[in-house]
C-alpha cells in the first residue's frame, strides 16, 4: 500500500551543528523511501522539514522569520494539498514541543531530537486528517541506527558514534534538548565504515556532542581510541572527527595523530575561554594550562596538526582581564581557524540566571579586538603551506569561479586551484588532487593542480 506522503515534494531546511546536518540526511532518506521527492527551492514543496538549532537565539530569530514569512508562499501547481505542511525538528522541536503550535498555527508537525523515525508516520497523519502531530519524547536509552540515509556527497559521510551530553556546561542547552550520552558499539560503528569505504566513500567524519567520552556509558571507560582504530583499519582514506572535549582528550587519543595515517592532521579542540575564574564558572573542568599542555602533547605527536576552537565572548562576569587571557591563549596556540561567539543568554541553563554588569559596548569591543587577533593568526598559520603540494579532496567549485575548484586539504583548509586543462569538475569532484600551493591567504589556499587521479 502506497504512503500518503508517496509523490510528494519536500524540502530541507538545516541549520546548526554537523549532527543536524546528518539527522537531515536520515530524513531525507526516510521520506524517500516512501515514494517522496526531495526539492531544491522551498516554493516546489507541499512538506517542508526544518531541522533547527537551539544553541544560540540568532537561530530561534532566524527560523522564526523563516517560518512565518513562508504563510504565503503557494503550494506548487498541481498539487492537491490544502496547504503546505510545515514541520519542525531537531533541538528548538525538542525544547518547545508542542507549544511551538501556539506561536505559529501553521506548523503541523513537531518532532524531537530523538523521535526522528517517528517523523513520517507524523507527516502521514496530518496528511489523512489527523490534525496537528507532536512528539518530542526521550524515545529509548539506545543509539538508533537503523533508518535509511541520503548522503549529500557520495564520497563523504558522517558518521555517528554517541550522541547526546553529560557535561552541563552552564551556558550550554545540548544536555537537555539531545539527551544523556548514548553510544554505539565498537563493531557496529565499524561496521557502518566498512560499508561506507565498499561504496566508495574517501573520507568519514565521526560525530558525537562529545566524541572523546565515547563508549564510557557501554565499557564503563571511554574507547575512543579503540574506534578510531577500528575505523582506520577499513582503509578510509580520510578520518575526522567532532567535537571534542579537552577534559577527555586522552594521550592515547593524541598518539593516534602520529600513528593513524589516515587520521587527518586537524583537530577541533573548543577552549572557550582562556581564563580559569571563566572555564570554571562555564563548569569545563579544566584550567588554561591544561589545555595549553594538550596543545603541546598533539604538536609532539604530529606537528603537521592545525588546529581549531570556539571561543565566547562576554560570559557573564567576564572581566577585561578575562578576555586579555583568552586574546593571550590564542595568540600561543596559534589556530588556524577560530569560530568566535558573543555569550547568547540561553533559558533553562545555569548561567541565564548569572547576573552581568558589562556593558554591551565593551564585549562588542573585545569581540572585534578577537576576530582581528584571530585573522591574524589563521593568516600566519597558513604560511607554512607555501610551497608544499597538498592532497585535496575536490568538493566543487569556487563561489566565485566556476573555473576554480575548491576542496579541502588533510588540515581542512579550504584550497582553490584552476581546473586543469582537459578536466571537467564532473570528473574531479569527490576525487584527491595534488596542489601545489602558491599563495596562502587568511581563510583558503590557492594554487595549481600537479597530478590528479
């Protein structure tokens, strides 16, 4: 018996983390499987998913816009709906549940983070009269793995290990919109990697809120390691992995960046701030040197490594001094690529109750005094890329040059190069080219292709 949702149009609406980004792709695969059809513009939809981000309130405004604005937009001709249907996912659909109905009446359906299996019974419902549909509940203490995916690359894939958080930072809603931590096990992560490189995938991004705690709910002690290992030993061209908490970065885990050589150079280790009066009102459980001394342990084992964080910007409390100490840290670490935040007051979390006198003129300055610190930086750090040829996995091309292609190399840095005579970027794209780079600027690479696959 065919599904209502059979035939129907739906378009994909993401915002937030890489974890949103894999949950759209099961969604897509779900409602697939069902006879639907994924469409690239909202206004050829009769369904349209947002798969929404809670972490910050630019992501509220923003999907609240997005939401209302569209009450207007026509169905596309021919279809036989009444009206659009409009659901809501991810951790604003867990947040707000089905209150987020009452601020708009034209969402029909509301879904968890967790209940993501659950969408297209959801969809069908209201598609057969069953009026609005929302379920928002911890649905089991077990890793769903089973649903269908659609990759957006074939040569790329995510690939979930945990998810969910135990740390509470006090600024931080992760914990109570994704749940406690819940992992796979070892052989069922490896086995999914193994089925990923038999059909052709290059590279494999492990995923989880916090991927170095992985398995200590399964094992009674992380085993981050132990799956890394496993993983390498499908043969995957590339591994990477988000994101990281440096309270349960492992010196095991460190080794591996000089042991694995499919373990890409680049890691993305969160510092938040640089003062300890700060990391401790955050509750991040670790001191400035700490993490200072995990810079140096990773730089040991491979010193190729460029490396990357998140930093907040005006925490509550937080003093001038406390912000020259964070400035201080990321001119000694030395990243290639800093993704800065002014502090967003989110409710429900510890620190929304944190009384802050700073006026917003001087978090405002400090924030724009760290971007430039930042560019500064990520722009020294890609000098020593000059000179050197890199492998690049080819993504497409430039934004700005259909004639340029653009790729990533092992550290993550963006690398543009011409298309080489003779080529199509049909031909190149989701393969390893080798650049040799010619000019290393803040936030890419450019160069020329020296030999391609």
């Amino acid at each position: 018996m065919l599904s209502p949702i059979s035939d129907k149009t739906f378009f994909l609406q993401v915002f937030g983390c890489q974890m949103n980004e894999h949950d759209s792709e099961r969604i897509a695969g779900m409602l697939e499987s069902l006879g639907a059809i994924q469409v690239p513009e909202l206004e050829e939809s009769e369904i349209v998913v947002f798969v929404t981000c809670c972490v910050r309130e630019a992501a509220d405004t923003r999907l609240m816009g997005q939401v209302a604005s569209m009450k207007n937009v026509p169905l596309p001709q021919g279809s036989k709906l009444d009206k659009r249907i409009v659901c809501i996912g991810g951790c604003i659909g867990q947040r707000d549940g089905a209150k987020l109905m009452e601020k708009l009446p034209h969402v029909d359906v509301v879904f968890g983070t967790q209940n993501i299996d659950r969408l297209p019974r959801l969809i069908e419902s209201v598609l057969v009269g069953k009026g609005h549909q929302a379920e928002v509940y911890e649905a089991s203490e077990k890793f769903a793995t089973d649903l269908p995916s659609k990759r957006v690359h074939t040569w790329a894939a995510w690939l979930p290990i945990t998810s969910g958080c135990n740390n509470f930072c006090t600024y931080c809603i992760v914990p109570y919109v994704r749940g406690r931590e819940k992992s796979r096990t070892i052989e069922d992560v490896a086995a999914e990697a193994q089925a990923l490189v038999n059909d052709g995938v290059k590279e494999i991004t492990l995923l989880g809120q916090n991927v170095n705690s992985y398995g200590r709910d399964l094992y009674g002690e992380p085993r981050f390691a132990d799956v890394l290992r496993a993983v390498s030993a499908t043969g995957v061209g590339r591994i990477r992995f988000a994101t990281s908490h440096p309270k349960d970065l492992t010196d095991e885990v460190i080794a591996l960046f000089g042991e694995l050589p499919n373990l890409m150079p680049a890691l993305h280790l969160p510092v938040q701030s640089g003062s300890d009066r700060v990391l401790k009102a955050m509750n991040r459980r670790y001191t400035a040197e700490h993490y200072l001394d995990l810079v140096r342990k990773v730089r040991e084992a491979n010193p190729d490594v460029a490396l990357s964080t998140d930093i907040i910007v005006g925490f509550p409390g937080e003093t001038e001094e406390d912000f020259q100490a964070t400035a201080n840290l990321v001119r000694e670490v030395g990243y290639g690529q800093v993704f800065t935040f002014i502090y967003s007051k989110r409710e429900g979390t510890p620190a929304a109750k944190m009384e802050d006198p700073t006026p917003r003129e001087a978090i405002q300055r400090r924030f724009d005094e760290l971007v430039d610190i930042v560019q500064e930086g990520a722009h020294e750090q890609n000098q020593r890329f000059t000179g050197r040829v890199l492998d690049v996995l080819v993504e497409g091309t430039s934004k700005r040059d259909e004639d340029v292609l653009a790729g990533r190399s092992p550290h993550n840095v963006t690398v543009h190069a011409p298309i080489p005579a003779g080529k199509t970027i049909d031909e190149l794209e989701g393969t390893i080219v080798k650049v040799r780079i010619d000019e290393s600027l803040t936030w890419y690479l450019s160069g020329e292709v020296v030999d391609a696959e």
